[in-house]
C-alpha cells in the first residue's frame, strides 16, 4: 500500500466510526475478502456496496442531497469497472467539496506507474494491489509505516 498525497504524514483512521465504509467493486470476491480483512483489522464500521461507477455516483448524490444519511467516512475505490471507471469516479468525487476530504483507497490488479501516477494526480490518498496483505491494512488503521507497491515499468 502507497500512501499517495503525504506519505511523511499518515491518516489515522477511526476503527470504530459509526459511519460506513463504501466498497466499489464489482467483484463479489475482493468486496468479500476486503470486509474480512477491515474485520480482522477489528474496524467495527458498516459497509456499503456499489458495484460499478454510475452506482458509485448515485450513492454520493443521494447522500448530497439528503444530509441525514451517513456519507462514508473511507472507500475502497477499484479501478477496473463496469460503465464509469475508478479513475472516473474519484476525478467526480474530488470534484464535489463537501467530499474532498473523504479518504479514498485505491484498489487495483494493476500497479503499473500510470495508474498509481493517475490515481495520485486526480487525488487518491493511498494505492494499494487488489489483494492487500493484512499488515498493510492494520498498519493503515495505527498510522505505521507500510510498505509501498513495486510498480512495474509500462512500456505502452
């Protein structure tokens, strides 16, 4: 996992927020196995799902425009999905005010220095493989160093 914005200065997150953690992914089994993981990480929050990216921005929009819903307090953005893309859902989200302090976690097959350059240009906190190891998370949530990815050359 990369933190992408300052990685001198890591978030510490709440584990215990009562508001959501919004997983964006349409794969059944990374939204199944990131949940174990926050678990296990014993972060106590909900989640909540969308499995594509116009899903994506209509939970957003709904919860724009209804303050009493809880907005999520992190997501875990995947790139590679149906209709919008991630890199297309987090250059809306950071473009909405109310959400540009949102943290928001890439999750990708991919770590090719493009994506993560991208990711980090359109304003992603962190970049981390698809799969991430259980230290990574837990080191995440209690603000420790953690290891970055090792990028692979893109050659086009």
């Amino acid at each position: 996992m990369k933190a992408l914005s300052s990685p001198a200065i890591p978030f510490v997150f709440d584990i215990n927020n009562p508001s959501p953690v919004l997983l964006i992914d349409d794969d059944d089994d990374a939204i199944l196995l990131i949940q174990l993981l926050l678990k296990r990480a014993n972060v106590t929050s909900p989640f909540d799902i969308a499995t594509n990216g116009e899903q994506a921005v209509a939970y957003f929009q709904s919860r724009l425009q209804n303050p009493s819903e809880p907005r999520p307090f992190m997501v875990f953005l995947d790139l590679r999905l149906p209709g919008r893309n991630g890199f297309e859902v987090l250059k809306w989200i950071r473009s909405q005010p109310e959400l540009n302090d949102l943290p928001i976690i890439i999750m990708s097959s991919s770590n090719r220095l493009i994506d993560i350059d991208t990711a980090r240009r359109l304003g992603a906190d962190f970049f981390c493989e698809k799969y991430p190891a259980l230290d990574s998370l837990i080191a995440l949530f209690s603000g420790k160093p953690f290891p970055a990815p090792a990028p692979t050359l893109d050659f086009g």
